[in-house]
C-alpha cells in the first residue's frame, strides 16, 4: 500500500517537473534567452546560456545557435559566458576552433558542460589539445557523481581551467559513488587554493553554503551557479551573505529540467518550495536582488 501511494506521489511529481519545464525554460530560441538574461542582469545576476538540442538537431544547426548566442552575451553587460556539449557538435573540431575564435574575438569565455561519462575523456581532450593556450578562459564541468571527478579536478587546477561542480545526473558506470556529497566536498577540497575560478553548481542548500565556505577560506575564487528554472531565492540570501557571485545557467532549445527529479530524490524537503513557484505563474517574480555580485 505505501509502496504504491509512493509511485503515485512521484509519478505526480514527475509530470509537474515536466510540465512546469515548458513554462520555465527560456524558450526555443536565443531570443527567449536573451531576454531573461537582460531582465536579470538588472536584478544584479551574471549568467551563462546553453542550448538544449534535440536528438534530431544536426550539428550544423547546434554550431549556429551556439555562434549567434555568443554574440549577443556580448551585448550584455556583466561576466557572462557561454556553455556547450561538445558531443553535440560530433567533436566537429574545426566548428569548435571557430566557436573559440569568436569567443575570444568577443570577450566571452566558453564553458564545456558535462553529458554522458563516456564522453568525458574526449571532452577533456578538446580543452587540453584543440584550445589555444592559455586556457584560462576555458572551463569544464566535473559531476561529483563521478570517481574520475577527483583525478579530473587536479588536472584542471594544474592547468589552471575554471571548473564547475556538480551533482551530475548520470552515475559512475564502474562503481556508482555512495554519497555524492561527500565526493562533491572532495573535489571541492581538492580545487581549494586554484588560481582559477570555481563554480559552485547545486541547489542544496547545505551543500552549497559548505562548499563556498571552503572555497573562501582558502581564498580561492568562487561563485555560485544556479539553474533557471528551480528555486533561488534562499540560495541567492547565502552567496549575499557569504559575498559570492551568484550566476544564473539559462537553457534555450527543448525544455527538460535534466537534474530536477534525481534532486527530489535526494532531497524531498525541495518539493514544497519548488510546487510554490510553479503555481506562483511568474517564475522570474522568484528572483531576489543579487547584492553580491554589483560588489565586484
């Protein structure tokens, strides 16, 4: 009987997250983005946008959406950068040369995002052998999900590559990591004293204050990066309390929240304050005033 009213609360909770995705992500095109993006700019925000493709979306097609989306984020005022998957340009190596080009042309540094495990290693490849030197204005996403994460975040500290921390949606396919957040607290510890930049990327509460502590005690970079689309408002009063950028990942393209449910799973207690913001009808409302970064 438990088990079954079980299914039926997570099977209601797994069609709010997909349906409240239509409403929540950007939209399907750049300009959806971009007009998010300016609205919270003005509210004190950076951020980064990406686009979602689908899997009938040629590489040719995600290659346009990422030069266009680099060319307006140069419009914008703020530190504001652009996310890709790589594997979703066939590891087209000339595409991924003009795309670096163009970022540096412009100003805008390029962010690879993490997919599949068995995409890591030849992701890692592109940032190491395919991007000019220095790579400084590079960054790599490590999913604290992963073993690899760890090995993967001393190389990335060593050649000083912004890094960004996650819980990561797929698990290790070798031997799944039982506590993710206390692999996530590792590779944290191990990317503490960087020169380069790290991203704090959860919308844990507990892990998220932990994790930027760490980082400013040891006078290491930080900011906190938050997914449009799921509750900010307590995360933003901690980077304000701690002084942290808070930076806000805006997705275009099709509309999924990748890490939504495995978060409810983990952490139950977010069900409530997310239900309150679908039934708000005005996500954006959600969005307090980022004192934090208007500091800087």
């Amino acid at each position: 009987m438990i088990s079954t009213i079980k299914r039926i609360v997570w099977s209601v909770i797994n069609y709010l997250v997909k349906k409240s995705s239509l409403n929540y992500i950007a939209g399907p095109m750049q300009e959806d983005a971009q007009k998010i993006s300016k609205y919270l700019i003005e509210r004190g925000y950076w951020v980064t946008q990406g686009y979602w493709d689908g899997v009938n979306d040629l590489p040719s097609y995600v290659y346009d959406n990422y030069m266009n989306a680099l060319s307006e984020l140069a419009g914008l005022n703020g530190r504001n950068y652009l996310s890709i998957k790589i594997p979703s340009l066939g590891f087209d190596v000339e595409k991924y040369h003009a795309l670096s080009s163009k970022s540096r042309d412009l100003g805008v540094p390029i962010f690879f995002d993490s997919l599949q495990p068995e995409h890591a290693t030849h992701t890692h490849s592109f940032i190491i052998d395919k991007t000019k030197k220095p790579l400084h204005d590079t960054g790599c996403t490590l999913p604290a999900r992963w073993r690899r994460s760890i090995d993967d975040a001393s190389l990335m500290k060593k050649l000083e590559v912004n890094v960004r921390v996650v819980k990561g949606q797929w698990e290790d396919p070798d031997k799944p990591v039982k506590d993710v957040n206390k692999n996530y607290l590792k590779i944290i510890d191990k990317l503490s004293g960087s020169t380069q930049l790290v991203r704090v990327a959860t919308h844990d509460l507990t892990l998220a204050r932990e994790a930027l502590k760490r980082l400013k005690d040891t006078g290491t970079q930080c900011e906190l990066e938050l997914l449009y689309g799921l509750p900010v408002a307590p995360l933003v009063t901690i980077a304000n309390e701690l002084n942290v950028p808070v930076r806000v990942y805006i997705a275009f393209g099709h509309a999924y929240l990748p890490y939504a449910i495995e978060s409810f799973i983990a952490r139950p207690e977010m069900i409530i304050p997310f239900l309150k913001e679908l039934f708000k009808g005005n996500y954006l409302s959600s969005f307090p005033e980022c004192k934090s970064n208007r500091l800087l």
